[in-house]
C-alpha cells in the first residue's frame, strides 16, 4: 500500500489478484491489535481510499 502522495505504477495493479503490503499502515501495538473495531477500520484511512479510488479509476 503506498502513501497517498505516491502514484500507483500501471505494471503493479495490471494483474487479476493484486497483494497488497499494508502492515506499515495497519499493524499496531496490542492494544490497538485487540481492539474490536481495529479490523473494520481499514476503510477509514486516506491510503486505502487511494488505493480502491486507484483501481477504479483504471479499470474504466
């Protein structure tokens, strides 16, 4: 997953499946691991807006 100030390379998402590294972003310390809503949250961050608004945009 990349910051929002960096764009994503046509090569990179130009498969069927694409992994996505995100444990920069989502891993955390136990507390915020164990928290329930810690695993529902991804949606809330600016990097995984940019990646899903990303794929959109490409896939037209």
């Amino acid at each position: 997953m990349l910051p929002t100030s960096e764009v994503y390379d046509q090569a990179t998402l130009d498969h069927r499946m694409v992994n996505v590294d995100a444990d920069w972003l989502y891993r955390g310390s136990r507390r915020t691991r164990l928290h329930p809503s810690g695993a529902h949250s991804d949606f809330l961050r600016p990097e995984s807006a940019h990646l899903l608004l990303t794929l959109a945009e490409r896939s037209r």
